[in-house]
C-alpha cells in the first residue's frame, strides 16, 4: 500500500501529521516513531511499545518454572565447579 499525503511545518518545527497517516500507521497521541533522512527525504515509521507488544503481541517462544529451575541447577553446579 502506498500513501501519499502532504503535511504543514508548524511553529518550532513540529510536524502535523494527516489523519489518514496517523489511522495508516495506528498512531496514538504520545506515541512514538522513528524518523528517517535520506538525502531530503523523511519516512516515518511507527514505534511499537515495548510493553504493549509483549502483553498483547503474538508469542514466539515459551518457557516453564521445570526448565528455569534445571537451567539454574545446572549453572549453580558449574560455578560451584569453580567455573564462571
């Protein structure tokens, strides 16, 4: 999908944003996003946040109290070993 929009350079420089590429990129007020400059160009990339994505972003990987307590039983023998 490819969008084209025009937008204003207000006082102190700041940006205002279109509706439609605050809806395209699911802006929230306060959110954040990362900017690029290329030459004289400007792209605008949404910043997920951090909690946000591992509370209710998909799960890519698992663990269980069984597997932390074998994987902690093993390095506290290995340093007990005098290993570090």
């Amino acid at each position: 999908m490819v969008l084209t929009f025009e937008a204003k350079v207000g006082k102190k420089y700041a940006l205002y944003l279109p509706r439609g590429v605050v809806r395209a990129l699911g802006l929230k007020e306060g959110g954040k996003v990362l900017l690029r400059v290329v030459g004289r160009t400007v792209t605008v990339q949404s910043v997920e946040d951090p909690i946000k994505l591992a509370l209710e972003g998909s799960k890519f990987a698992s663990v269980n109290p069984e597997k932390v307590e074998r994987i902690s039983l093993e390095h506290q023998q290995f340093a007990a070993k005098g290993n570090h």
